[in-house]
C-alpha cells in the first residue's frame, strides 16, 4: 500500500488526531489546489478542483492542528458523496 493509499485509509477511520496538515495533503492527493480567498480571507481556504469543478471550504484551526471530528465526518461526506474516495 502506497503513501496516497495509507493517507486515505487514516482518514477513513476518522482519527482524533488528524491534522490539517494532514487533510491539505489529503485533498492535494485527490487533485485540489489551496486557495486562499485574498488578504482579508484570515483563516478562510479553499480547497479547489478545476478539473472536476468542486470546491471544499475550510478554516485553519487556531491553536490546536487537529481537526474537529464535525468536520471530518463533514469532509468525509463531501468526499464519499463525489466519489473520491
């Protein structure tokens, strides 16, 4: 199983401890871009996929790197529901 796979796979069992860095090379493996939406965004992303036409809208967490589980399940969903993964 390669790296891409075993990323997958954690992501999947939707660990307390997944973090952003994470979930960017995450999308980043599944054919998004980061974009940030101008100077004023603060912790605003998007993460975006032309050759598909999604977009996936996020914040950075501000102290703790983990992402909430709320929003794992959300990004699971997202990503189960467009087939990606």
């Amino acid at each position: 199983m390669g790296t891409k796979e075993k990323l997958i796979e954690r992501f999947k069992r939707q660990p307390k401890d997944f973090t952003f860095n994470e979930l960017t090379r995450l999308f980043h493996v599944l054919g998004f871009e980061v974009s940030q939406k101008g100077k004023t965004s603060g912790s605003r992303i998007e993460f975006v996929n032309s050759e598909k036409e999604l977009s996936y809208g996020a914040h950075k967490p501000h102290l703790d790197s983990a992402i909430k589980s709320y929003i794992m399940k959300q990004v699971l969903e997202f990503l189960t529901s467009n087939k990606l993964i």
